[in-house]
C-alpha cells in the first residue's frame, strides 16, 4: 500500500514545526539569559553619620556603596561625591548645586586604589567621604556619581541626609538619619 503525498507531506512538516518550536525557544533563552548577562546590573546605597569634635567642628562621614548584582564584572573609571547644601523651592528640598561643602573624586588612575573600580560579580565596593566641617546644616545632600569608560553615564545617586541641631552627641553614637 503507498503513503499518499500529503501523508509525506505532513510528516515532513511536522517535523520542520516541531524543529523551529525548539529553536525558538532556543533562541529565547539565549536573549534573556545570555544578552541579559551582558549588561551591568547594581545597587547602590548610601550610610551616612556625623560626630560633633570639642572644638565645635563636624566631621561628616558618608560611604557609597556599589554592589554588583549581575553576572559579570562592573569596570568603573571615576567616582565623584560631592555634598551639598539645601535649599527650598517652595516645599520642596533640593541640592544647591552652586554651594559644595566637600567634593572627594576617585579615580582609576590612582594605582593605589585599583580594587576599588572592579566590582565582581555579587561583590561590593565603598567609595567614603570623610570631610571636617565647621558646621553642619539641618539638611543636606551627598550626590553620587559613577562612570565607566563605554555606554551612557548612570543617573547619579543623590540622598538626603537629616540631623536635629543641638541633639546631644555621644563619641560613638550620631543624631540623624538617612533618606
């Protein structure tokens, strides 16, 4: 007994559909795992105290960390912090850009700090600002920014940091908090 053609015919392609569904979905996986392994995946966030000195004098401290979500290596090429005075518009708080109380850059020319600008895969970096100022206002804002040599620059991490004046202040303990 002979197989009609479209018997063949059907055989044939069902096979071929059956072939492109895997290759498909083949090709889905690569997209969303492999291309996604690609691209630089972090979280940032931001700590920051303050310690009164006898002499009436604030140190600042704030750390930047960078954490490395993805799966490959981030390569960074500068840091900058900068903190910054507030000031109102309206309700609304915001950094006064024209009144820099403390900038700290870091760069990965600098051969003593290397490790800092490659961040491993689930590895973190803590880029600190360390500044003595002679007063503190209630409120103001350490902006972060990073880079790295290809792609668009990251938005800057800009946080607010809160403290009551005249709260008493032990050696070991800061009146304030973080936002």
């Amino acid at each position: 007994m002979s197989v009609s053609f479209w018997t063949r015919a059907n055989t044939v392609t069902s096979v071929l559909v059956d072939v492109s569904v895997l290759f498909a979905a083949l090709a889905a996986v690569i997209k969303f795992r492999v291309l996604n392994m690609l691209g630089r995946r972090y979280r940032s966030e931001l700590a920051c105290t303050h310690h009164a000195l006898p002499a009436g004098d604030i140190v600042f401290l704030g750390d930047y960390i960078i954490h490395n979500t993805g799966d490959r290596p981030i390569l960074l090429t500068r840091v900058t912090l900068r903190l910054h005075a507030a000031r109102r518009d309206g309700a609304i708080l915001m950094a006064d850009e024209t009144q820099t109380l403390a900038e700290r850059v870091y760069s990965c020319a600098d051969s003593t700090r290397k490790g800092l600008f490659r961040i491993g895969a689930g590895e973190r970096s803590i880029f600190p600002m360390r500044c003595q100022l002679p007063k503190l206002d209630s409120v103001v804002f350490l902006s972060c920014r990073l880079s790295w040599s290809d792609g668009r620059e990251p938005a800057p991490y800009n946080g607010i940091y809160v403290h009551t004046p005249g709260t008493p202040i032990d050696d070991n303990k800061s009146a304030g908090s973080l936002t």
